[in-house]
C-alpha cells in the first residue's frame, strides 16, 4: 500500500514537471494587466464617473487574478516556490479588492472616508511579502526584481496613504504600480520570447544559464530547468 502510493506520488511528479511551462509568463501578463488597469486609474489618467468607472475595471481586474492563480498552481506543480508565492499572493490580493468594491457598489457595505486601515493592514502585508520576494528574484534574473520591487515600493506607499487618509499617495501608488506593471510585461515577454526562439532576445540579466531544451530528470522527482522555475523537484 505504501510502495503503491509513493510510486505513484514520483509519477505524478515526473508528468506534471514534463508537461507545465514556464508559470512565470501567463502569471506576469496576468499580474502586468491588471496592475495597469488599476494603476492607471489610481494615477488619475483618466477622470471616470465614479462609482461607474470603478465597476467598469472590476470584472476584468476580476479574471486577470483569476489567471494569475492558475499560473500560481501550475508553478506549484513546476516546484517554483518564488512564482508561486508572487503570483498566488497578488492573484489572491486582486480578487480580494475586486470583491470589497464590489460590496460596496452594491450597498452591502460603506466604504470608508478618509482613513481606511483594514484595506491598509492589508496592503502591509502585500508589501511585506513582495519585498521579500523581490530579494529573493535576485537568484533569477533583474528584470523580475525590478517588477517586484515596484509594486512592494508602490503596495507600502498604498499601506501608507490608507491608513492615515491621504488620498494623494494614491496617485503615486498608481505610478508605482504602472512601472512595475511595465516591468512585468517586459520580463514575461522577455521569458516568452526565449522559450519561443530558444536564445536570449531581450536582456533579463540571468545569473544562470539557461539549457534549451529545458532537462529533465528522471527517477525520484522530475528536474525543471528554465527560466523563472526552481532548480529541482522531489518527490516520495
């Protein structure tokens, strides 16, 4: 019974390191847009009709977290402990914003005037972790620190400007949030474009090489090699 159940643990381990690419680029291109979407309202770029344009952005801030989850599991899946720690907070994060302005909206709650410190704890958190992992991206590659770093910077200025009621930190929470967004998208289709041309296009200041095709090994656990993924997997 026991030698039945770790063999087939080892199995599940070699298939789905086999079969799941890079989690990084689908999370990041989930995490870049609907960073942006916000981002860019927080910065003031354009002046919606309120309540309107906040309901507008929320179905799709809504599904874009939804996939930065997904891309969350899969890098589980890949043994990538980084991505699935970023991408599962921020896609867990974004749901939770969608979910608190849509109660609003909807006048199952009020949102505060002036100091809101629940949604600001919230982003202490957010922040704490994505700082974290931004020290952590150094092992990966620049371009994912930057990313990381610019929206940890932006998540403290956003904990910050809830907290005590400045309205006008938002605006550079959402420029904040727009460079990291930027970032995002440049080092996902930095990632993307590797694994498609199979050789560096755009520069992401790997510390590692990369082996095309990616390894893999066989026996107790499958080895992901690549971009953006751990070392290694172990399974049994």
């Amino acid at each position: 019974m026991i030698d039945s159940f770790s063999w087939s643990e080892q199995t599940i381990g070699v298939s789905h390191a086999n079969r799941v690419a890079i989690p990084w680029i689908l999370g990041l291109y989930g995490l870049a847009s609907a960073t942006f979407i916000l981002a860019t309202r927080w910065a003031d770029w354009y002046r919606g009709n309120g309540t309107e344009s906040t309901f507008l952005l929320l179905p799709f801030a809504l599904t874009l977290g939804g996939i930065m989850l997904l891309a969350a599991f899969w890098a589980f899946l890949a043994a990538d402990g980084l991505a699935t720690a970023m991408l599962g907070i921020w896609g867990s994060f974004w749901i939770g914003y969608v979910v608190l302005n849509a109660l609003f909206i909807a006048g199952k709650l009020f949102a505060p005037i002036g100091s809101f410190p629940e949604l600001g704890f919230s982003f202490i958190t957010l922040a704490a972790i994505t700082w974290v992992g931004a020290v952590a991206a150094v092992a990966e590659n620049t371009a994912l620190v930057g990313t990381l770093a610019f929206l940890a910077a932006g998540s403290t200025i956003a904990a910050i400007g809830t907290i005590t009621g400045h309205s006008g930190l938002m605006m550079l929470t959402g420029w904040l949030f727009f460079i990291g967004s930027v970032l995002g998208w440049y080092t996902a289709t930095g990632m993307l474009f590797e694994t498609v041309f199979q050789r560096s296009v755009l520069p992401l200041h790997l510390q590692t090489t990369v082996a095309w095709p990616p390894s893999r090994a066989t026996g107790s656990g499958g080895d992901v090699s690549g971009l953006g993924q751990a070392p290694s997997r172990r399974s049994g």
